[in-house]
C-alpha cells in the first residue's frame, strides 16, 4: 500500500482518520448548537407560558418583575465577557422603573403584545438555527437576543438610559466582531431599545 510521508499508516487508514476527526468534530459542534438552542427554546416557552397569563396586564409590580426576569435571563445566554455582561446586567438593574409613570392596563396590555412577539422573533431565530449549524451560533443567536429583548426608553430611570444603550451597543459589537463577515441570526437591526411608547 502508499505510504504518506514519514507515516507510519497507510494512506487510505489515513484518511479515514481525518474523517473520523472531522466527524467528531462536527458533532461538538452540534452538541454544543443544540445545547444553546435548547436552552433558548426552553427560556422562551417558560416566559411564554408567564406573559400569556389571563390577567397580567392588571398586575403593574408583577408585570414590571417579570419583563425584567426575561431581560436578564436573556442576556445571560448571550456569550459576551464576564465584565462586559455583569456591567449590562447591573446597569439594567439599576435603572429599572418597577412603576412607570402613566402606565395603564391599556398600555401593559399592548406591552405584554410586544413582549410575546419578540419570543417570535426569537423562536424564528432558533428555528434558522437549527436549520443551519454552525461553529458560532452562540454569537449570532447573542445578537438575535439583543435585538429581541423588548427594552423601552420608558423602562429605565431617564437619567441612565444613555449607559444602558452604549453597554447593549457594545455587546452587539463584541458578537459582531467575533463573527467577522457572517450573516446575522436575527430580526432587523436596533429592535432593542427602540424608545416608541406604546
């Protein structure tokens, strides 16, 4: 049989060796794709289950805990540095309006809308996903989070709403710059923190 090189081996147990190689490689790949995505879906479908509650919308303080638990839950998936994520994690926390002033029914219950359709954002996102593994799902499904987590400017105390925008601006483009020139998972572009009252 051919040898290659120095080798020991021949050239066609060779190859086969690189394929095993190659092969499992792609399932760490995989299992770690699912691993992400699962946790996601899971995620989403719990808070799902939270915001479609008959009468949420009457419930200010426990509408206003709840939104927040889906925000910081959310960017805890997100695969940026420990720095950068507990920076955006305490600056939403400490800018985060339990009553916002002039909030209605009316207006938590077209909230709570707005809420379950970015979890339909996320869920197509997961489903581009699974349709298309890759090695850095992590990073695109980050963006997709934080194009998807329903941050309003009426959310925040005003005087912080800056720092919570440069910090959530910073994270997309850590994710950005990881991923080099690949295509986004995801819905548009600043879906975040888009200041329009409902």
């Amino acid at each position: 049989m051919k040898t290659l090189g120095r080798s020991l081996l021949p050239l066609e147990i060779q190859q086969g060796s690189d394929a095993s190689k190659v092969t499992v490689l792609l399932e760490a790949i995989k299992f770690e794709h699912l691993a992400i995505v699962d946790k996601l879906l899971g995620l989403i479908d719990y808070y799902e289950i939270i915001f479609n509650a008959e009468d949420l919308f009457k419930k200010e303080y426990e509408f206003s805990n709840n939104k927040l638990n889906l925000i910081l839950d959310l960017i805890n998936i997100v695969e940026i540095p420990e720095d950068m994520m507990t920076d955006l994690r305490s600056a939403i926390i400490a800018a985060w309006r339990l009553r916002v002033p002039g909030s209605t029914r009316e207006k938590r219950s077209r909230e709570i809308s707005m809420v379950l359709q970015s979890i339909e954002r996320l869920r197509t996102a997961i489903k581009w996903a699974k349709e298309h593994p890759d090695p850095d799902i992590d990073w695109q499904l980050g963006v997709a989070i934080l194009h998807s987590i329903s941050l309003r400017r009426f959310d925040l105390i005003p005087q912080d709403i800056h720092k919570v925008q440069y910090l959530l601006d910073q994270a997309v483009e850590y994710l950005e710059t990881m991923m080099g020139d690949r295509s986004i998972v995801g819905p548009e572009q600043d879906i975040y923190f888009s200041g329009k009252d409902c």
